[in-house]
C-alpha cells in the first residue's frame, strides 16, 4: 500500500501571497502530529510551499499543475463549492471533468515515486484538493461531504497495486 495525503495550504495574509503568524502556527500544530513523509510535494504559491516548511518538511518538489484553477473551471462551479458540487458539476463532462481527470494524472503520477508502505504529502489550495480527489475517486458517494476543504484539511488516498482504493477526509483536530 502507499499513501497520499493532500492537503489545503494554511492561513495566509490576504495582502500577500504568503503565510501570516496564524498560518504559520496552525501548520506547526498539525505538522507535529502527521508524517514523516517520504516525498513532499507543493503548489508553486508560496503559501504552499511555506505551509510545508512549517509543518517541518522539505520540499522534494513544486508542480504547477497544482497551482491554480482555470477560468473555464470557474465558470462552471466556484473555487469553494464542496466536495459533493465538484462530483456533480464532474459529471457534465465539460471543463471541470477534464482538469479533475488531469490532476488525477498528476497524482497517478506521484504514486509511482512513493516507496511500497510509503507515504507522500502534497500541499495546493481549495477546489483543487476536492478536483484531484474527483478525479481520482469519480464514483465514491460524495452526498455527505458538502463543504470544501478548509486550511491544512484534506484527503489520505490509500493506493494498492497503483490504483487508488479509497478516500478518507483529514480535519482538523
């Protein structure tokens, strides 16, 4: 088995693209309790990458595909729509169903890099950790998980034989 975990970055200051003091404290809190991990990978956003530092993990890699979200996926749902709005809108086939399926292949991808019982972590932003797990996991019953990912919340994929094989939603303790 492998294991991903992707998670939102933390707390940043909206005049910069960068953590605040609250952001930074929050990574550190959740960093103590999670890993070790055996690849670490962020978004090319600061706040990405600074919330694994913070955590106390260096950074192996930073992929751009993990950065943002296009303008054609905006305009068929919104960045904070939920888990179950993302499985819905997935379904149309459109825009939204292609980058899902895109990310997916981004972290097909990672799984091949993670040692047998090894564990990565990626860290991006909102509406792309719920179209990763889409996209990966399109016919899992999202009815039940409504709200988007907050900060450092998240998804622990389980991988076996290089399929993904379950989902598990990572709060906030």
């Amino acid at each position: 088995m492998k294991f991903i975990e992707h998670r939102r970055h933390s707390v940043y200051a909206t005049t910069s693209r960068h953590l605040n003091q609250r952001g930074i404290d929050l990574a550190r809190k959740l960093g103590k309790n999670i890993g070790p991990f055996d690849l670490v990978i962020t978004s090319t956003v600061p706040r990405a990458f600074e919330t694994a530092i913070a955590m106390g993990f260096e950074v192996n890699e930073t992929i751009k595909e993990i950065s943002s979200i296009s303008s054609a996926v905006n305009q068929e749902i919104p960045w904070d729509a939920g888990f179950r709005q993302f499985a819905e809108v997935f379904q149309y086939n459109g825009a939204t169903t292609l980058w899902a399926r895109k990310l997916a292949g981004v972290l097909t991808k990672i799984t091949k890099r993670i040692p047998q019982n090894g564990y990565a972590l990626v860290i991006s932003h909102g509406g792309i950790v719920e179209g990763s797990t889409i996209g990966c996991f399109p016919n899992f019953n999202y009815s039940s998980w409504d709200r988007s990912v907050s900060y450092c919340e998240g998804v622990r994929l389980t991988i076996k034989d290089e399929k993904i094989v379950s989902i598990e939603f990572l709060g906030i303790k």
